[in-house]
C-alpha cells in the first residue's frame, strides 16, 4: 500500500527549533514531488512549497520562503520540514502529500504542531 | 499572488445536485484539482486535471474548468458528502489553494 507516514505532535516554545518527517513507502519516490500543506486551526489550506526525492530541488511558496525549511533523505525515504525559530503562529497542523498529475494524490495523517510559552 | 476564491458554504438536499465554484483569473488555461476533507481527517483527492476521477472516487463526483471559473458537481449528494471541499491550481512553478467551501446535506 502506497502511504506517506508523518511523525507525531510536537509542542514547542517560541524560539524553539523543530523538524518533523514524512516518511514514503510502497513506491518509488525519487520519481515524484512531496509537498507541504499548513493548515491552521479552524482554517483553510495553504500550499507551503514542495521538494523533489531525486536531487532535492524545492519551490517554495512566496508566504513561506525563508520561514522554513524542506529537505529530503533518498536512503530512507523521507522528506522534512524545518523551522529554526518557532513562533505562536506556527501553531498548525502540517500534512505532507505526494504529487501526481499536478495534484496531490496521497497525504500523510497530518503533524499537528504546537507553540507556547 | 495569484489567489483563487471560492463561495463559503453551499447546502443541498440529499439526492440533489450541489455545485461549487473556484474563481481565479485565467483559471482555465491551467490544471484545477479538487479536494474533499472531513473534520478531523486529511484530504482526499477527488479530481485531478480538471475533470479526472482517481480510482475508487464516485461517479457523482464530476467537475470542468473554462474561463475563469473551475465547477466541482456532486450528483444525487448523500449525507456522506458533508465536508469542505478546496480547488488547486498551478501559476507559474508555485501552487495555492482556493478558499474552501463547506457543503452542508441538509
């Protein structure tokens, strides 16, 4: 079965760095995309940008540029997401999700991540 | 940036035909996909390319793309199509999503 694995919640302080992972199995990654997806409580979804398996080239979204960080490990399988510096409103749920076609057709569970002090 | 909006919420009746809209300029020229999330689970693709079903979505699930307007269209809704639905498009090598629309079955 083709799924995208993410690692559990996280709370953190301001200030705090964090990384968290999505992990692929049941095909072959380095021939596709991974994005991430923000998605603040009781809000909608936001694009943050998206990194290829193969040589880990990344685009990312104007809002998030410089905020965050994607990288990707081709031995494991695994892409993640960095923050150096946490701030409250980092307080979100973060998906992962394979792109396909020009759309997203596999999500991880989802990394909810919360900031407070 | 290139924003795309959609209504919302929208209401239908059960077995009635519910439409909903995704607005961007030019929208068209490009791929629109669309989403399905209920509380508390991740999304779902519902359709890809403007008009594709991924393999064990619903028939009732159709949708097309002209001008500037995208049209997802769930045909003979069920109360299990409740949830929010978002459109996606691409401009330029970036992606975004549209506001969201939460379908109520009443």
């Amino acid at each position: 079965e083709e799924q995208l694995v993410q690692s559990g919640a996280e709370v953190k302080k301001p200030g705090e760095s964090l990384k968290i992972s999505c992990k692929g199995s049941g095909y072959s990654f380095i021939s596709h995309w991974v994005g991430w997806v923000r998605q603040m409580p009781g809000k909608g979804l936001e694009w943050m940008g998206i990194i290829y398996f193969g040589d880990s080239d990344t685009r990312y979204s104007p809002s998030f540029q410089g905020q965050v960080t994607f990288s990707a490990d081709k031995s494991i399988s695994t892409v993640y997401l960095q923050w150096s510096s946490l701030k409250a409103s980092d307080t979100a749920m973060y998906y992962c999700a394979r792109q396909s076609e020009n759309a997203f057709d596999i999500w991880g569970q989802g990394t909810m991540v919360t900031v407070s002090s | 940036s290139y924003e795309l909006t959609q209504p919302p919420s929208v209401s239908v009746s059960p077995g009635q035909t519910a439409s909903i809209t995704c607005s961007g300029d030019k929208l068209g020229d490009k791929y629109a996909c669309w989403y399905q999330q209920k509380p508390g689970r991740s999304p779902v693709l519902v359709i890809y390319q403007d008009n594709k079903r991924p393999s064990g979505i619903p028939e009732r699930f159709s949708a097309s793309n002209s001008g500037n307007t995208a049209t997802l269209t769930i045909s003979g809704t069920q109360a299990m199509d409740e949830a929010d639905y978002y459109c996606q498009a691409w401009d330029s090598s970036t992606s975004v999503f549209g506001t969201g629309t939460k379908v109520t079955v009443l």
